[in-house]
C-alpha cells in the first residue's frame, strides 16, 4: 500500500485544500523542530488545516491518492509514534488551537487537538481550575496528541490518566468522515463507547480534532517535601499514610532511585544536609490545600508520622517556591540523564505497587547477570506504579545485548498485572514487546479493529503494527 | 440465527459442563427471582458455570449448538439489557463471588463477575477502603453486571463512572476464547484498550468473568445535608461552593426537584421546619472527612456561604445517623414513585450542568404542550449532571404519546453535549433512542465491531442492535 513518492499533483491539490501557506515541503519543513526524533519530519511534506472539515478534506485526498497519513501534535512522544517516510503526508494540529469553550460551573473545557497542555493549563487556573494531568513536556504537548497516546503524568493515581479525562471527542476517521461524540458528561451509557478506541490509538484510527475534557478544582496552595527513605516498602508506606492523612490532598508522589538522584543532583550542584544522598530511594512529595502555613504543617505532620514507623528517614519541606523548583528540578529535568548517556535505552513500565520490590530485586539480578556494569536508572510515578528506567550506557545497544535487556525488563510484568508501556505507548519501537506481552486474542482483534477503521492502512502505518493488519 | 428452542441433548451436553445442579430449568427458573423484569428469565433454562474456564466451555457448546446467551448479573438493570425468550441460555455468573485478592497496600481488588457491590463494599472496610461507586441496589448488582453496564451513581462527579474503575479485565469472548488484560495499573498504553470495549457493552461482546478494580480510601466520617434552594442555578452554585471550600471532601450531591420530594416525604411521613417544601428545588449534600464534628462544622459554613449568595435558602444539617439516613431516604426510596405510579415510564439523561436549566425550561413547555397534566418527576446526581425522569403516569404510555414524550425528552441532548442514557444503558428498551440520538458513523462503527467479536451474534441479540448487526 505504501508508496514512497507523491502522485503528480498532490501538493498542488493540497495547497487548494488548506491554503498555500499551509503546506510546507522541502526547506521549510527541514528548518522546523522535529522534537525528539529527526526522523519525525521524513515525510519532506506537513500540511496543517485550519478546521475539522479542511482536514477531513485532505484526508480523502490522501485517500484517493493512496497517500498515507501520520498526524503530528507536540512530537514529545520518545517511541517513534510520529516518525514519517518519503511518500507520506504529516498532518499537522498545529492550527487546531482554539480554545473553545471553558466553562467554569460545568469544569469542563472543548478545545482543538492542537491546543498545548500549558495554554490550556494558563486558560484554566484563572477559574481555579486545573486540567488535572501535567507533564514536564506541558509546554509542547498537545491535547490531541496526549489523548492519542493516552498521557499519564504525575497525578494519574488520583485523577487517572488522559483516557479518565476525554469527556468527548470528534476525530476524523480515515474514510475522510467525521465521528462526532462530543459529549461533556461523566455519564455515558449510550452503547459502544468508540472514543476510547481513538485515545491510545496513537493515531491509527484517524485524527482527533477536538476534546472536551474534565477539569478539576486547583488548590490556592502547595507544598513540596522531599524524603530519603531506606526501601522501597517504606516509600509505599509513606504514600499510603499521605493518601489517609486527613486534609492533606496529595498531588504528586514521585519515586527516585539512588543512581538517579545522584546523577541528577551532581548535574545541578544539589545537595541538602537534611537529605542523605547515600540512602537507596527517595520520594518528592506534593500537596495542596488551602493555605501554605497548613500545609508545611501537614508534611510535618506527615514526617513525624513515617519517621515513627521508618527511623532511617531524613525530609526536607520547601521553604520557598525557589526550594521546591529546585528539588523538582532534581525529578523532571531528565535531559541531565539524556546529557550522560546521550540516546540511552529507556523504559516506560507500570507495575502494581505491591509487585514493585520483588520486582525491582529480580531485575537487579537478571541485569547483573547479562553485565555487572548495567546500572538502571530509575524514576517514577510511584503512586501509580509506574517506573521509568534508564539504562546507564549511550546510544543504541548491540541487537543482541538489546534483546536480552528487554527480556529481562519485561519478562514478568503481564504475569505481575503490569504494562510494558504505562504512559509513552507502543508507536515504532515498542511493537516487538507489545507482541511479546500481550494477550494472543487481544493481538488478534487489534488488527481485525484496525482492519474495520482502516482497511487501507492509510493512517500511521508502522506503528503499534508492524505489518499492514490485514488485506 | 436465533431459535426458538434448544437442540436436543442440549440440557444434558449443558448438565456435563457445569454439573447437573448448575443448571436450572422448568419450575426451578420460575421459582427464581427475576429482577426488575420478569422477561429476564424467558429463556427457561439457566446455566451457573463455577470459574472462567467452564464458562468458556458453555460459550462453545452454544457457539456449536447456535445457541443465544444472555448473560445475568443481579438483575437490577431497567431497560431490559437481561431479557431472554425460549431457545436462548441464561448465564449466570453468581457463582464467580470469589474476592480473589484485595490489596490495601495497591489500593486494587480482583474478584468474580458475580461479587455483588455490597460483598466488595464490606470486604473493603476494614482496610479503610471504598469501592469509589454506590447505588442503591448495592446488595444485588454485582461487579460484572456494572461493567458491562458501566455504571454511574452518586460519586461519578468525583471518582467516575465504571469504566474509570476498571484497570483490568477477563472475558470470555463469543468464539469461546478467553481475553485476559488483567492489569492493576491505572497506566497502560499498550494498543488498544479492548476492557473498553466491554465495559458498556452490555453483554453483547462477550462476558466479563473477572475484574480488577481501583479502590478509594474512605473517610473517616460523613456527614449530611439536606437544602431547599430557590433555582437550579443556586443549586449549581452551592455545588461548586462546596467543590472549591477546603477541607470539605464532598462525596456526593443530589437533587431533588419539588414534585419528586413532595411525593416521597409525603409516602414517608417526612417534614421538618427548616425545610420548605414548596421550594422548587432540593439538594442533598454528603462530606467526608477525618472527624464528624468538623465535618457538621463545615456544613454551617457551606450553608452560610449559600445564605450569603441566596437568600431563600433552608437547610437542615442531620445531626443523627438516623437522621442522615431519613434523608438519605427521601432520594432513594424511588420505589415510592413507583408503587405510586406501577411501571411508570422513567428516563436517565444526562446534561453538561450549565445546560440544565434551559433544558429543563425547554422541556416543561414541551410536556405541557403535550398533555397539561404530565407532571416530570425528577431527581438525580447533580454534579455529574445525570438527571432521572419519571412521568406521573401509571404503565406504559400509548405508543404515539410515548413517541412524542421521548422526542420532547430527547430533542436536543445531544446538541446539548448530554447523553439519552446516563448510567442505564441501552438495553432492548433504548434501542430507538440511541439511533436517535447518536452519531451516524458511532452506529455503522458499533455494529462493524459487534460483527468482528459476535459475527454470529450469539451474545444478548436484540440488545443494542435492533437487527443482526450483519450477516
């Protein structure tokens, strides 16, 4: 199916759908920021329609033509989900970015798939309203594309990820039609529920356009705490006697192992006399409530109550925002990592909480055992069990070196009740181990779905699939 | 495909699978309760297979046999999604009761499709922990019953409906093959999230033998109101005084519009002075908290706030657990409107909040432009905006006026961003309804999948689909 020219004509038929100005081929698509990967631009050929009818319209062109599609948003994604080849067309959402309508008596927001998650997140906080999932990428991150990929983010343990926040959507599906369900309500039993076949697609059932989505109450303040903790038990410990606390409304619980933390730290010329560098795990805490005095009070609170169960704990509360950027900054400045270990093998699991010590010790001795100088370096999403790891060597790994790691990574996530992919999804490079730990059946009926939606494989092709699904 | 009655041998082949006394027929299936519906039990003949391997036997027996299924949970369903005629096999999953693993440390539980809501309910207490979701027919819905339902109630608004509790599922397909994603991470981007395609498919695509569920910590302490309010609006606003006011965890926030309140205090025997009951509206508000005392604290500066922005409020403040139930009584006692008017026809809508009181004014001229007398009785889940409708009319309506009623009720929720049903499904009894209401293309794409998974349609035919989805 897939052709590595455009047909006579196309970009000229493209122009008369979306405007000259529109289209970009050639130099002007080789100067634009291909994000994460270079090979996200390939395709030479970007156009970005102004309204849902334009790009159903340059879909059935693409259609017609034979032309295959990969649907750009803020190209944050970091498993090639938006890589592109000659004889493609990227089909920018970049100017899909109104915001609509925020209505702050519903909390509720309809906006275009290429709204950033920042200006939706500055939209909102006037109404005190939050969008309730942040990502150190909200600056570029658009909401169609965190709902294709289905994002995760910080607070997934308390307001669930991307897919727990759609209320409704509009996509444009790839027979050039357009599916409308833009409902704003919580409550929907009104037969198959499709939209959540379109979020964590990874835009291989067609392009979302617009969003309604859920917004939350923002707290008037927070308050960020860092822990030094003797295990991971104790670290679960205390997120489960922060969730229980009264009036304390935990807003982030992120973990970070020792060889993280010291890499970050030592980048950022970080160090704290309170904070015992040497100790195996670390947890940065936030809550919010209504006042900041409470709430330092609340993680006081809160310290003494681990330190009583967990002696070995040191803790340090932010006594300014300056202090709280700055042992944030420890956690989600992961480009430091990137710095080392330029292009470093990275995993993106999710395991549930109980499961993660047995885990982590079984993976220390199946990676010491393919070689003792493998350090993982891992950070995460502990309240919601999901872990990033980062291996301590640069660029790509020898095929077969490669092969073994990933065994070992993900050998006994499904049989646990995790995920290989919690929140970076399957896009080019993950295939091999979605097939590797995915139920047959559901392998099965992904491609009979897709084959449904898209019979011609017109949409991202070669990604979450590796072959076309069917002929 | 459907027959009208079963092969012969049929029984016995049954009897061999599950055991002689799992499967019930004749005077044993007329002897048993038939929920809601007494059409539930038409089919006769009733198999209990005891775990998920048995299950799937009996699916292909039926699947070899051309035999229909109608998957039971604990019947509680009002639209008919249950109903069986001769010739089909009613599938019990009561014997998949078993709580297999509830973890307070993950905050998760995996059980059977057949664990009623009230068995969860109580298995959770003691670990502090709550399922997240209410309904009054806790003691007889059971989890499996509610996924494929997707059900809603009270906490929608804050935890969500069904399908945000859902981390994981198992499933016995139509062909007879088992679907395991039995995750317990609420972060998964692994393809395309199939447990979502079964929950809300109300049995059509398979059943749902096991779950694992998402489980909230519970408060401490609760504590009641009960409001009179002049408009809509200032009950809109009360809700969001009391979302945005710290220390108040508000868990749930029902509405009672006065035809409603005046039938069930008055069926009660309910009356207080600081309530009136000729108020047009009423609202019924749950917190939760640490302690109970600051929680009844809080409810006066709630009250007060509301005071200070509309003056016509009353409230009452249940200072008793006895109390707090009387109240609680006077929103869930629907049987009242029932036995006052038998089978009275009754709608579950739901509407973006800011949306209800022009839909409402719109609705009202509509119904007394069609018959003066027809009285709406209306209560429902306010925050989540899922508004329950029941007509003062005993039985069912004549057919023309039961036409022009659902169009007056239907016209314009979707345009409206609402749902025709909320939290009731679809059933056989919405079927006209949810080809009303919904996108074109949501219809073609439904009955695409259901042939993919059911191209038999083995699995409740005649629910959601009219016809054979396709042959």
């Amino acid at each position: 199916m897939a052709r590595s020219d455009l047909p006579e004509g196309f970009i000229e038929r493209l122009k008369s759908l979306v405007g000259e100005r529109n289209v970009r081929t050639g130099d002007e698509v080789r100067a634009m920021d291909p994000g994460w990967d270079p090979a996200n631009l390939g395709a030479g050929v970007l156009a970005r329609p102004g309204d849902t009818e334009d790009l159903a319209a340059v879909v059935r062109l693409c259609r017609e033509a034979g032309v295959s599609i990969v649907t750009h948003g803020g190209l944050t994604g970091l498993v090639g989900g938006a890589i592109s080849a000659e004889g493609q067309v990227i089909l920018s959402t970049a100017r899909l970015d109104a915001i609509e309508r925020l209505d702050p008596v519903e909390r509720t927001v309809v906006a275009g798939a290429g709204v950033t998650l920042q200006a939706l997140q500055e939209a909102a906080a006037p109404h005190g309203l939050d969008v309730g999932i942040d990502l150190p990428s909200r600056g570029t991150a658009t909401l169609g594309g965190m709902a294709s990929t289905n994002a995760g983010g910080v607070m997934a343990f308390r307001n669930g990820v991307m897919r727990h926040r759609v209320l409704g959507l509009e996509a444009v599906l790839p027979d050039g039609t357009i599916f409308n369900d833009l409902t704003r309500v919580v409550k929907t039993s009104a037969g198959y529920d499709l939209k959540h076949l379109l979020v964590g697609a990874e835009g291989t059932l067609g392009a979302i356009t617009r969003l309604a989505l859920k917004l939350d109450p923002m707290p008037h303040a927070r308050a960020s705490a860092l822990l030094s903790l003797p295990s991971v038990d104790a670290v679960l410990d205390t997120i489960n006697i922060a969730i229980g606390m009264p009036g304390v409304d935990l807003r982030a619980a992120e973990a970070m192992w020792r060889p993280f933390l010291t890499l970050t730290s030592k980048a950022l010329g970080w160090a704290d006399p309170a904070i015992d560098l040497k100790a195996p795990v670390f947890l940065l805490l936030t809550i919010g409530g209504a006042e900041h005095g409470d709430l330092q009070n609340g993680l006081e609170t809160l310290f003494e109550a681990v330190l009583d169960r967990h002696p070995d704990v040191g803790g340090l509360i932010a006594g300014s925002s300056l202090q709280e950027e700055e042992i944030w900054r420890l956690r989600e400045d992961t480009d430091l990592v990137y710095r080392a270990f330029p292009a470093a093998p990275s995993f993106d699991i999710s395991l549930p909480q109980s499961e993660i010590p047995a885990y982590l010790l079984r993976l220390e001795e199946d990676l010491a055992a393919i070689d003792p100088t493998l350090e993982p370096l891992i950070f995460g999403h502990l309240a919601d069990g999901n872990l990033h790891i980062i291996l301590n060597r640069p660029g790509s790994l020898d095929p077969d070196l490669r092969k073994r790691i990933e065994a070992a990574i993900y050998r006994d996530i499904a049989s646990r009740g995790g995920s290989f992919s919690a929140e970076h999804g399957v896009g080019s490079k993950r295939i091999g181990a979605l097939r590797a730990t995915s139920d047959a059946r559901k392998l099965d009926l992904m491609g009979q779905i897709k084959a449904v939606l898209d019979p011609s494989n017109l949409f991202n092709p070669g990604k979450l699939f590796a072959e076309p699904p069917s002929s």
